[in-house]
C-alpha cells in the first residue's frame, strides 16, 4: 500500500485506518476470537490504540458495536 507524502499523507493514514476498522468489524461479527487478537490482527499495536480509533470511526466501542450488530441480526 501506497502513504502519499505531504498533504495527501494525512487522507491516506485515516484511509488506513478505515479499513483496518472495516475489517476489525468484519471479524468482530464473523469470528469468535478476542478483542485483543482482532486488534493486532487488524495492524493496530496496542489495544488503546484500537479502542481509540474504533470509537471515533464507529462512534462506538468494539464491545457495542458487536453488542448493536447481533441486537440488529437476532432471527425471529
């Protein structure tokens, strides 16, 4: 993956992000593994750092957003 430097290397960071989040979410709903082995299998060092940029990508934590997911997806 390409980091553009100068004024695009901010967008291409927060696009990192993103899908790194995308997936987190992708494999907190799909797999039954911790949060912690999401948050390193998703690139991110540290399980601050992860909860950090979940919430403000999500508007939620990890916990929640799972919590939301599976309210949403219950069969009837």
């Amino acid at each position: 993956m390409v980091i553009h430097k100068g004024t695009h290397h901010i967008y291409s960071f927060a696009y990192v992000i993103e899908i790194r989040i995308s997936n987190a979410c992708r494999e907190l709903i799909q797999n039954q593994l911790t949060t912690q082995a999401i948050c390193y299998e998703s690139g991110f060092n540290t399980l601050s750092n992860f909860y950090r940029h979940f919430k403000k990508v999500k508007g939620m934590t990890p916990f929640e957003y799972k919590k939301h997911y599976c309210m949403q997806n219950i069969p009837i």
